[in-house]
C-alpha cells in the first residue's frame, strides 16, 4: 500500500511541472495531504506494530494470569479441601475436646469430693493421732509415776523382805529359847515348830495339861506355861494367839465348850506370869480342826491338845506397806 502511494505522488510531481500553478498548488495540497497521510499510516503502522507487541505482551501476561490464576486456583482448591479437611478435624476435636472437658469435669467432682472425704479422713486420723500422742503422754506419765512407784515398792518390798527376815530370825531365836525352857519335856508332850504360815507353833498335849475332860490345868502342864511365859516376857512386839482342840468324841457343842475353856485357863496362866493381855487371843477350835484323822485312839490323842501360836505383830507391816 505505501508503494502505491509513492507511485502515485511521483506522477502527481511528473505532471505537475506541466500543469498550471493552481492545479501545482493543489497537487502539492494533495502531496501534502497525502504526505501527512503517509506520515499517519507510518506512525499508525508503528503504532499498531506497538500495539501487537503490547497485545503480545499483554496476552502473555494473560497466558501467565491464566495459569497463574489456574495455579491459584488449584491451590485456592487444594486450601479449601485443607481447609475443609482443618474444620472437620477441629469439629471433631471440639467435640473430643467437649467430652473430654465432660469427663474432666466429672473427674474433677469425683476428685473433689474423694479429696474432701480424704481430708476429713485425715482430719479425724490427725484428732486421733493427737489422741494418741496425749494418751501416749499420759501413758508416758503413768508409766513413769508407776516406775516411780514400783522403784518405791521394791524398796518397801527390800524393807519388808528384810523385816520379815529380821522377824523370821527373831521366831527362830525365840523357838531356840522355847526349846531351852521346854527341854525337860518329851515330844509326844510339847511339840515346837515353824509351819508353813511363817508362826511358830507350841503344841502341849492333853495329858501335859488337863485330864480327860477337864478344863482345870495339872501342876506340870502349869510349870511348863509358866516357862514358856517367862521366855516370852521379853517379846512384847510377839502377838500370842492360844487354841484349843479336841477329838471327836462328845458333842460338838461340849467339844467346843471345853476347848474353850481350856484356851482361856492356859491364857490366864500366861497373863499371871508377865505376858501382856492385849497381845493375846484366846479361842476354842472344838473338834473342827484335827491334825490327823480321828480313827484312832492314837490319833485321837494327837488332836486333843493346846497349840501357843507365835506370830510377827501385822500391824508393824501394814503401817510399812501404807
């Protein structure tokens, strides 16, 4: 097209030296205007040259948009399917998390309730342990006034022992002496030992002293009491008890009566001669306590007597003991 009208202009310029002035000027109007044209399609040619490489561009930018776009797209799809994906995952652990704030609080109520029921157990475990302690305590302080008391008994025992020693010896001594005095006479007679009651005991026969079924004393049963008095006279701390025993021959009652009486006439002897009335007791056995059975005649004689017990005075070791 630009050849054309450059072919054109040059016949206009051809013919235009042969034509008159106005038809030149008008020629040169037109080369002019066709000129300006020709300028105008340059400048449009290059323009639109522009234009395509602008189009080009733009549609590569839109070629790149697209796929951009579609990558975006793709992960715009790929996010929401994350996305979805993320909020059904999050629902569900709302919702595990909601049974599990449930169950928590559950355990929490139980673990609340177990521990006030652990404190009040506590509580009740520490009043009876402070219990404890002050009974402790208290059983302490027993235990030590007990000691105490104990150390004190065993000191009072210690005496006693040594008491009920130094009175043992004081009857051993005194049935030595007994016997001194008593020495003339038989055993079957007097009889002096220290039985199993920690007394001495003097055993005078009936024979010694009375007739059969007499309370009234024979002269030698009479100077024998009248020794033993003598030996006794120097132990006023000795507490005398005098008993007298029958068989079982007679009444009971007579049996008493006589044993009796026959107690109360050796104690007179006893007092005549020096002993104190108020360290003696008199008392009458009867038949009730025989020192063998009353089978025999022989027997029977060993029941009929009169026994002088001697004893530690007991109010010497109850005032102690107190």
């Amino acid at each position: 097209m630009i050849n054309r009208l450059y072919f054109l202009l040059v016949i206009l310029m051809f013919f235009g030296s042969c034509v008159l002035p106005s038809k030149y000027q008008k020629v040169e109007e037109e080369k002019y205007s066709l000129m300006r044209e020709n300028n105008s399609l340059k400048y449009l040619k290059e323009q639109n040259k522009k234009d395509k490489a602008e189009i080009k561009l733009l549609k590569d930018k839109i070629d790149k948009t697209e796929q951009l776009m579609y990558e975006l797209n793709t992960k715009l799809t790929a996010s929401k399917e994350m996305y979805n994906k993320c909020q059904h995952d999050y629902d569900k652990m709302l919702m595990e998390n909601n049974k599990l704030l449930e169950r928590a609080f559950s355990e929490q109520s139980n673990l609340s309730e177990e521990l006030a029921q652990k404190q009040k157990l506590l509580a009740e475990k520490e009043r009876s342990l402070r219990k404890l302690e002050s009974d402790l305590n208290n059983q302490k302080l027993k235990q030590q006034l007990l000691n105490s008391d104990l150390e004190l008994r065993e000191h009072k025992i210690d005496s006693l022992r040594t008491l009920i020693q130094m009175k043992d010896d004081k009857l051993t001594a005194i049935k030595k002496k007994i016997k001194n005095v008593l020495s003339g006479y038989s055993n079957d007679d007097i009889m002096v030992e220290k039985r199993k009651d920690g007394r001495l005991y003097i055993s005078l026969s009936q024979n010694l002293l009375f007739a059969k079924g007499s309370n009234k004393l024979d002269s030698k049963g009479k100077s024998a009491l009248i020794n033993v008095a003598k030996a006794l006279k120097t132990e006023p701390s000795i507490h005398i008890i005098v008993e007298g025993h029958t068989d079982t021959d007679g009444s009971p009652k007579l049996n008493w009566e006589l044993s009796t009486k026959r107690a109360l006439a050796v104690t007179d002897v006893l007092i005549k001669n020096g002993l104190m009335p108020q360290q003696i007791t008199a008392a009458g056995r009867g038949q009730y306590q025989p020192l063998v059975p009353n089978d025999t005649e022989s027997n029977k004689s060993k029941n009929r007597r009169t026994e002088i017990i001697l004893e530690p005075n007991v109010n010497d070791i109850v005032n102690f003991l107190k």
